[in-house]
C-alpha cells in the first residue's frame, strides 16, 4: 500500500500515512488522517480499508487513490483503486 491521498465511498477525503501493525494481532492496519473537519487521524486494518463494498448505489473499492502523498490538488482525477500488496 502507498501512501498518499484516498477518496472514501462515501465522499470524504483522507491522506494515507503509513501501514503499522496491531500490537496484539499483528495484523497490517492503515493509519489515516481526514482532510476535513477537525482532520481527526483513524486506524483501519488493511483488509478493511482494502475491502470491496457493496451498498445500495455503490459497488466498488472502499477507498480508490486519487493523489500522492503529501498532494493538496483537485481530487478529480481518480489514480487507480487500492491493492493490497
């Protein structure tokens, strides 16, 4: 997994910062940061942050990168969806 920039399903924006591990599990879990609002940082484990979702209205990758780390540009234009590497 790269880091960088994500878009949700559901819309919101997050910035990758690295993959760690569980201290018990050591289980791969995804530390990310929301790019708005209070910008409150989350951990997710990788298969779920890798999941495939499906919804009413959606079916498709539970996040989809759309920049590189560090990137603050328009996130229009979608990169490729998120592999668990």
């Amino acid at each position: 997994m790269t880091p960088g920039r994500y878009r949700h399903f559901k819309g919101g924006e997050y910035e990758v910062l690295l993959v760690a591990r569980d201290t018990e599990t050591e289980e791969p879990v995804v530390v990310y940061q929301a790019l708005y609002g209070e910008r409150g940082h989350w951990v997710r484990s990788l298969a779920d942050f890798t999941a495939h979702v499906s919804r009413a209205g959606y079916d498709g990758p539970r996040f989809v990168a759309v920049g590189s780390a560090g990137s603050h540009r328009a996130a229009d234009s979608v990169v490729e969806p998120l592999r668990r590497d």
